[in-house]
C-alpha cells in the first residue's frame, strides 16, 4: 500500500495555518462556497501536482490552468466530499484511490465571489486521468513539483492599478497564475521546495486583464 509520505503529513501540518494573503481573505458573509482538490502523487522524477486547463469562452475562469474542483454541492456531505467528487467528473481520477491528508485556510476570489476550500490529498493508487467533463476541462496534466520549483520557469502577474503581484509558473504547455499560481507558490515554501529566483529585471512579467493575461514590456 502506497501509504502517505511523511513529508506531505508535515506539509499539511503546515499549510493548515499558513497566512493568507490579505487580498484572498474571505469576507464575513457571502461568497459561494467551493473547494478543490490540491492532488499530490509520486511521479517518475519525484511528487507531482494534478492540474486541469479549463476551456476557452467559459464564463469564469476561462483558459485558465486550476486545481479540480467546484462548487460544493448540498448533496456534499463536507468539503472533502465535493472536492473528490469534483476532481472524478472532471477528470476521471478516481476517489477511492485517494487519501484526504488535510485542508488549507479557506481562500477567497473576488473576481469570480468564491470562497474556496483546498483540500489536500495523496493519491496513493493512482488511476488514468483525462478530460471526461470537456465542456469545461480542455486538458489535464500531472506536473512535476521539481518544474515548479525551477526558477527558469518562474514568471511574475501583475493584477490591476493597485500595484499588486502574483506568482506564475510556465509548465506543461501551461501559463499557471492567480488564485492556483498563489496556492502552489505558498506550498513550494511551506514543503521545503521553492529555489531561488531573481523577482528583479526578471523578463516574463504579464499582467491580468478580464479576458486572460498579456504580456508586459
């Protein structure tokens, strides 16, 4: 039995308090209630993430590479429940092969007025993965954390007029920003990953518009 690794029951240590930005602090009310899975397994060079690329012209969202997941449902009997399930209709990954090893603060999008619960978990049997709900998923891939973590793959987001910056990641074919950029740069931290990478003069710099993002300079 592919049980837990230690390092991942010690990230979910961490992560269950890590501080969240103040621009994805949930608001008192409001908000429609979502979580995702933040799905790690072990792949041929080491722990590797699952991502999905969802499709262009989708009202939320579009284009944009994300964890699976979606709204939790009343059906749901928690988070953890709608983030399995999700992750299944979305790419065929399948929950009894999965493991839930902890939560992440619940985080908020003010763009798309979603609070979000990350729900971690090791997929200790691995199953095939594809698109299956393709109206929404155009793609899914498991992306190496050692291609995260390489800083030759780093870029910067600049989000509006107010001067705030995010992480992005360019793997697998995929330009990785916002709210899974922010996740995934905080859990490169928190696992002992992240290298050391030049922010300054740094070239692939975009910035977040309402239709994706565009390069700057």
């Amino acid at each position: 039995m592919n049980s837990t690794p230690g390092w991942l029951t010690a990230l979910a240590e961490s992560a269950r308090t890590m501080p969240v930005p103040r621009r994805m602090r949930p608001p008192e009310t409001g908000g429609r209630e979502s979580a995702v899975l933040v799905l790690f397994g072990e792949g041929e060079t080491g722990p590797d993430l699952l991502l999905i690329q969802r499709n262009e012209g989708l009202r939320r969202h579009s284009g944009q590479p994300a964890f699976p997941g979606g709204r939790i449902e009343p059906t749901d009997a928690s988070p953890e429940a709608a983030a399995l399930r999700e992750a299944a209709e979305e790419t065929g990954a399948e929950p009894d092969g999965i493991d839930v090893v902890g939560r992440l603060p619940e985080l908020y999008l003010p763009f798309s007025d979603f609070r979000v619960i990350p729900v971690l978990g090791w997929w200790r049997r691995p199953s095939d993965v594809r698109p299956v709900d393709i109206g929404e998923v155009a793609a899914v891939s498991r992306v190496p954390v050692a291609d995260l973590a390489d800083p030759g793959n780093r870029v910067q987001v600049r989000y509006g007029g107010d001067g705030a910056w995010g992480p992005g990641f360019r793997v697998d074919g995929m330009l990785v920003w916002g709210f899974t950029g922010a996740v995934v740069d905080a859990l490169l931290g928190l696992g002992g990953w992240e290298l050391p990478w030049h922010r300054e003069g740094l070239t692939d710099v975009f910035e977040a518009t309402p239709h994706g993002l565009r390069p700057v300079g």
